[in-house]
C-alpha cells in the first residue's frame, strides 16, 4: 500500500483518489478552498440555486464507471436527467433552433426543419465523419497516456486514421468542408469553446465534441451538477479517502524521490506518491525545487508554448416569473461570432472583452434548484483571460459592473428583456474564478487546443519526476468533467494496485 497525496479536490482529484483507494492505497487529499469540488462551483439565494460551473453533463458513462469500480452505481446517488430539447440556439438573423436531448438522426432532423435546404444531410454527413474521428481518437488520444509527438508518430502506418483526424485542418475547415449555412458553421464553431478554443486554430477533430453530445446525450443532474461533486466526495469518504480543506500545499519534496508536501501553515505531510490535480502550470513554476524544474524542463517548454484557454465572465440572477420560450440551455449567437475569438485571443486587435459576445443562459427546469414558478438563471459569456499585465484586468470593479450592463443590453436587444424581474444578481468574473479555483488567469480549461500540436502541447499525466502524477483539466486529456474523469482513470491504472 502506498501513501498518496492528492493535491486539489477538484473532480479530477477526488475521482483520482476514489479509484485509488479503492485499489488499496491510503489516500489524502489536501484542498486550498474549504470545501470540494474546484470549478464544479455552487451558489445559492433565496432558495434559488446555481451551478457557477458545468451545467451541461456529457459521456456520463466515464462517471458510471468511475462509481461502479469504487462501489455501486452511479444512478444509486444521483439521477440523471434527460432534456426534451438540449438546447434552444437563437442566430443573429433571428432563427431559433431547437435541438433534440439525444440522438443524431432527430438532431438533423431539426436542423433540417428549421434551416431547410439541405442541411439534415449536411448535418448526417458531417457527423458519419466525427463518429470516425470518434472511433479513432478515443483509445489512443483519450484513453490512453500520451507521450508527445511519439503517439502521433505510432500511428502514421495507419494512413486512412490520419486522414480521417485531418490534423492539418481545423474545426472551422472541417465544418466549411460539409456545411453551406452559416448558422451551422456558426453552430459548430461554439464547439471549439467547450475546450477553451478558437475554431479556426483548434483541431477538426473536435467535431466529435458535437457527436459525443448528440450520439450520447446531453444530460442534466437533478438538484444540479454539483450533485455529481457531493456524490463522488461522499463515496471517495466512504471508502477511505481523508480530505484536507483549507490549505494549500506551496512546494512537492522531490529530492532525491517524492517523499511528500509542505503546506503553506508549515506542515510537512508525507507520501510515497503525489497527485496534482492544481493547474499544472502552478506545479511546474511555484510547487517544484529549482532541480526538478530542470527534470521537468520539456514540460515546462511545451507549456510555455501552448495559448491558455479562454475564461468566462458569470451573472446569476434570481428571476420572478418565467420567460416565454426559454429552454434549459439557451445559446444567443452574435453576428460577428469571429469578433468574438479575436478579441478573446488578440488576434490582429487588442485582448478585450467583446461588445456584442454569445450569450448562453441555463435556466434550470428543475425544481430543487428553483422556487416554484420562478427561474435561476447561470450566464457564461466566454471572455479573455484575467491578465491585468498584457490582457484584461478583471479585479476592476467599474469594468465588472459596466460589462454586466453590457450583456444585459445585448441580450435585450436579442429580445429578452429581464431586468424588471430580477430579485437578485451577483458577477463572477475571470479574476474571481481564477481566486477560487486557483487556474491561472481564470482559465476555464488548462491550455486551449489552438494550433495543430496542441493535445501534444498539454502535461502528460505521467511526469519525468518519478512518482508525481498530474490529473484534472490542465493535463492530458483536457478539460471538460468527462475528460478529467478520463485523466483520473489514467492515472489510478498507471500506479496500480497497492
Ligand atoms: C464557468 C464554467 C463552466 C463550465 N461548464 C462545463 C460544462 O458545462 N460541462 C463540463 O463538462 N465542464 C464544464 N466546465 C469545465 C469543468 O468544470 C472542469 O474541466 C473541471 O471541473 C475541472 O476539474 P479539475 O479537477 O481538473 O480542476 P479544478 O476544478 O480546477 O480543481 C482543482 C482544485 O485544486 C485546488 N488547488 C489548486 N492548487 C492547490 C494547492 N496548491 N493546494 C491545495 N489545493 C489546490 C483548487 O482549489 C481546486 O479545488 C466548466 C467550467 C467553468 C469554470
């Protein structure tokens, strides 16, 4: 039996330490904030309750494994709910789209109603290609450890795999490639944000982000998904793993092997083995000595390379009444969606919050998360980086309070005015979000996957430092609760039994 540190009860951490306690190891999870769960954030007023983090769960498979194999299923903790209509996605020109829960055939079918033309065979073809990228991704770039360059390199004697990845393309060229109508461009173009991205810097291969939601469901859980976190902490308790809140571990004893971490009142905890699940830019520029920087040095250099992901600015709201024709998930597209990325990642104008952003408003249709008759809205506006050196500085009070009134006139003007029935409001901004999560700059998903080697780019689960692990969103293979769960699954089998 090994002693293991977890750093950080995010769900990477917690779903890590579940798996490896349940191989036998003693687990403990050290956690700087005072309760679990890190972006997988929570807010309540007024018996009004708000997911201030994921309000979409796809793939719960990866979940339904993770509970199975530390005890019992999932379903015995949380119900899973399945949405009529996943999304309702207003476009600049006024068209609303309402997109069925699962299934692909009924999702073209939507489109094909409402867009018309030729876009549900567009739209079926388009998704016959990601259920091949699908097919060849997901082992080997999801599943399994990467190791850089080299995994790439393994598979090029497969030609027809590499030609159906398109790695050369993007997501935007892919999607220009099988669609005419802009709004589905438009549409796919969103999916490059579910990693943080730009679609035309990020791989075609996300498209299967598109297909693993309507292939697999798009799926909320009752009460909220915050749920899934207090599941997943009351079952990592129940079979051994202590939790640690309110400290911070500041440095990783790695000479001449991990031997464990200081916390940041002084203590030295012992471990055989660390798993970070904090950013992995942190570990590698402020937890680890000057020599294992060096060990760590091509790590570090790829991290460098890689552009950050972009962050979210937040408004909850309380709202009395309900809003005619408002679904669960509710997207209200720009005209000038690629304003919005360039401003976003400073291409070819200054990093700034964009005037007229993308709206998305969950309005839970659940009502343990909503007084009867009434609505608590979660809205996500993508947005730069808190960097108050070369980017946005967040912190400021009069840009927090002028960019709300931003979004709340845009989204009027998109003919939803609400601001009579507000009975409570509250911002989260980039920096906010970067203070409660300790992600550098805010950023919602680790390193973006702008640029063709991206996923090469991202911190291997494994590092050089023997016996320290990286897991979470900030590392291999990315962000998003289905791929943290998947990064935890990769680490727990690679240390193995006790
Ligand atoms: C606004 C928003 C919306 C999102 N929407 C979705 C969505 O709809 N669907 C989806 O699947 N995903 C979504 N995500 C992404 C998802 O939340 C994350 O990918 C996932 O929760 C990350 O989990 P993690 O374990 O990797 O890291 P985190 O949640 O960041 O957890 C890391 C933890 O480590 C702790 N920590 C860091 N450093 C230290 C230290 N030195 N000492 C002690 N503790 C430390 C932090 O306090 C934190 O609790 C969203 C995220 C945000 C912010």
């Amino acid at each position: 039996m090994a002693k293991i540190v977890v750093i950080g009860a995010g769900m990477g951490g917690m779903a890590c330490a579940a798996r490896l306690a349940s191989k036998g190891h003693e687990v403990q999870v050290l956690e700087h904030n005072k309760t679990w769960g890190g972006k997988l954030g929570y807010a309540e007023h007024g018996g009004h309750k708000f997911d201030t983090g994921p309000s979409l769960l796809t793939l719960p498979a990866v979940y339904r494994d993770l509970f199975l194999k530390t005890g019992a299923a999932l379903e015995d903790s949380i119900e899973i709910v399945d949405l009529d209509t996943a999304f309702r996605y207003q476009f600049a020109d006024g068209t609303v789209l309402k997109m069925p829960g699962t299934g692909i055939g009924k999702c073209a079918q939507a489109i094909g109603d409402t867009l018309g033309g030729n876009s549900a065979d567009q739209w079926r073809q388009f998704m016959r290609r990601a259920a091949d990228m699908w097919a060849v991704t997901r082992k080997p770039f999801l599943e399994s450890e990467l190791h850089g360059l080299k995994s790439l390199l393994a598979l090029t004697w497969r030609v027809n795999d590499i030609r159906t990845i398109a790695p050369t393309k993007t997501l935007r060229d892919l999607a220009n490639h099988y669609l005419t109508d802009p709004r589905l461009i438009t549409l796919v173009d969103r999916y490059a944000t579910y990693t943080g991205s730009d679609p035309r810097q990020a791989p075609a291969a996300l498209a299967t982000v598109p297909y693993v939601e309507q292939m697999f469901g798009a799926y909320h859980v009752a009460g909220g998904l915050r749920e899934l976190g207090r599941a997943l902490y009351e079952r990592a308790t129940s079979i051994g793993v202590t939790f640690e809140f309110d400290c911070t571990v500041t440095n990783i004893a790695t000479e001449p092997r991990v031997s464990g971490v200081t916390l940041d009142d002084g203590r030295f905890i012992s471990a055989d083995i660390v798993v970070a699940n904090s950013d992995a830019s942190n570990v590698y520029q402020y937890l680890l000595s000057p020599a294992a920087q060096l060990t760590a040095k091509s790590a570090r250099k790829s991290l460098a390379k890689a552009t950050p992901s972009l962050s979210g600015f937040v408004i909850l709201r309380a709202m009395s009444g309900k809003t005619p024709d408002l679904e669960h998930h509710n997207v209200f597209f720009p005209e000038n969606y690629d304003d919005e990325f360039n401003s976003i990642f400073g291409i070819n104008k200054k990093i700034s919050p964009v005037a007229e952003p993308t709206i998305y408003i969950c309005s839970p249709n659940d009502p343990k998360m909503t007084p009867r008759g009434d609505e608590s809205w979660f809205m996500l506006i993508n947005a730069p980086r808190h960097d108050p050196n070369d980017g946005v500085d967040w912190s400021n009070l009069e840009l927090k309070n002028s960019y709300t009134e931003q979004i709340l006139s845009v989204l009027s003007k998109r003919g939803f005015e609400s601001r009579d029935r507000v009975t409570w409001q509250d911002t989260i901004t980039p920096a906010d979000l970067e203070k409660n999560t300790l992600a550098p700059g805010g950023s919602i998903y680790g390193t973006s996957s702008n640029g063709m080697r991206s996923a090469f780019l991202r911190p291997e689960n494994v590092t050089k430092i023997p016996n320290l692990y990286l897991v979470g969103g900030s590392s291999h293979p990315g962000g998003g609760l289905p791929l943290v769960g998947m990064s935890a699954e990769i680490v727990a089998s690679r240390i193995g039994r006790a």
